[in-house]
C-alpha cells in the first residue's frame, strides 16, 4: 500500500508542477533537450510552456469563428454564447470598475484574461494534461502582471506624485502617515499575491481531490470502492468546471476592481 501511495502521490505533484516529461498512453515526450537560458533562467519548453501555447491556441480556434456575424447577429448558438458572456463582462465588470470613458480600451484585456485563464482551467481537467493554473509559477506571473498594469496605469492616468500620495488614505496627520503608508504598500502588494493564490489553490485542490477519489481503489487495493469513489469524482469533475469558470470570472473581476481603483483614486 505504501507503493501505491508512493506513486498517487509523485503523480498528483507531477499533475500541477512544471516539468520536463509528458507521459500518456498515446506518447511520452522528453522536454528537457529543449531549453532556452537566459542568465541561467531556463525559457525552454516545459510543461506549463505547452499548456500555454495550447489555451493560446485554444482561444483562437474557438473566439475567432464565434466573433464572426451575419447582418450583425452571432452565427450559431455557440456564438450567442460568447457574446452573452462578453456583454456581461463589458458591462458588469469593465465598466462599474474602470469607467464608461475608458471601458473600450479595458474590454479587450479583461475578455483576453478571461477567455485565456478559462481555457487552461478546462485543459487541465482533460486527461493526461497539465493542470496549469495548479502551478503557482503560472498564477504568480499572471498576478505580477496585473501588480505592474495596476502601478503603470496608476501612474499614467494620476501622475508620480499624485498616485504615490493616494496610495494611503488622504487627510491622515503625518505621524500616524509614517506609519499607516508602509501597510497600504503592503496591501497593495498582496491584493496582487491573493490573485496568485486564490486562482492556484481552487484549481490545485479541486485536482487533488478527483484524484485522491479515484487513487482510493488502488490504495484499497480493491474495486468495492469504485461505488463511492467514481460516483464522487464525477459529481467533483462536473463542480471543477463550473469552478474554472468560476475562477476565470474572479480573477477578471479582482483584477479590473484593482485596475480601477488606482485610475480612479479620488474614488
């Protein structure tokens, strides 16, 4: 029992780390003679590389057709289904958020974030692929760039001075000032870390626990579990969808509230 504890273990750490090998049925793929260092930072491909050029791709595949119209009406109902989904987002969460003035330049990124963090959420619930999203190192970069768009933007539309100064509340007397500014810097650096590790620890948890489910026959080492446990990974497969969307949403959504907030600090 210890083996096969062993190897559900090393396979659900190997299902959401970046790595360098990918084994399934139909093909295993060494990754490791493919690098790429700049300043002994490996840029080769990974794991994690492909799952991204895959959502990339993704996106592309299904977003473009579904963009296309006919006398200004979605061609088929998957169509009509991206479009609800984009007006939703344009006027739910881009414009509540950044403005009426700037919602058509902030709709293109949030519908990109979305659809693209959306696609690696569904591609690693799909056998025998990389759950991405499950890996810190993907989250992490995502919310980093969301820390720089928050501080860039701020700066543009506010000025250096003015947006240093609005990043604590205003009329504070100066003693307590010195005080309360480094915790509002702080804070600003971890609206960004929760993006990180809300997105990775919803996803993470959700494959470990399918997994956890279905690895209980081989622990047991019998199949009078499959009655409990298939039945449960199923119904937890079908609730994991529903979080990567859910997820995709929250994410988009916290990133434009905190995009706006700092174009906006007067507000």
């Amino acid at each position: 029992m210890s083996g096969n504890n062993e190897n559900l273990g090393d396979y659900l750490i190997s299902h959401v780390a970046n790595g360098k090998h990918w084994k399934s049925p139909l093909w295993e793929i060494d990754l490791s003679p493919y690098r790429l260092k700049i300043f002994n930072v490996d840029f080769g491909l990974s794991l994690d590389v492909i799952m991204l050029g895959l959502a990339f791709v993704l996106c592309l595949v299904l977003l473009i057709p579904a963009a296309r119209r006919r006398n200004l009406v979605p061609i088929n109902r998957f169509a009509h289904g991206v479009e609800a989904i984009v007006l939703y987002l344009r006027d739910e969460v881009v414009k509540p958020f950044v403005g009426e003035k700037q919602s058509a330049a902030w709709t293109p990124f949030a519908l990109t974030l979305f659809f693209f963090i959306l696609s690696l959420n569904l591609i690693g619930l799909i056998p025998y692929m990389h759950a991405a999203t499950g890996n810190i190192s993907v989250t992490g970069s995502l919310a980093l760039m969301i820390f720089v768009l928050i501080n860039l933007f701020g700066v543009v539309h506010n000025g250096v001075i003015h947006y240093l100064k609005g990043i604590a509340p205003g009329g504070i007397p100066l003693p307590l000032l010195l005080f309360m500014y480094p915790i509002e810097v702080v804070s600003l650096v971890a609206k960004s870390g929760t993006l990180a590790v809300r997105l990775f620890a919803n996803m993470a948890a959700g494959h470990f626990l399918i997994f956890s489910l279905l690895g209980l026959m081989a622990i047991m080492k019998t199949y009078l579990w499959a009655g409990f446990s298939l039945p449960m990974s199923v119904a937890m497969y079908g609730f994991e969808v529903f979080v990567a969307f859910l997820q995709a949403y929250v994410f988009t959504l916290l990133s434009m509230l905190f995009i706006g907030s700092a174009i906006h600090q007067d507000h």
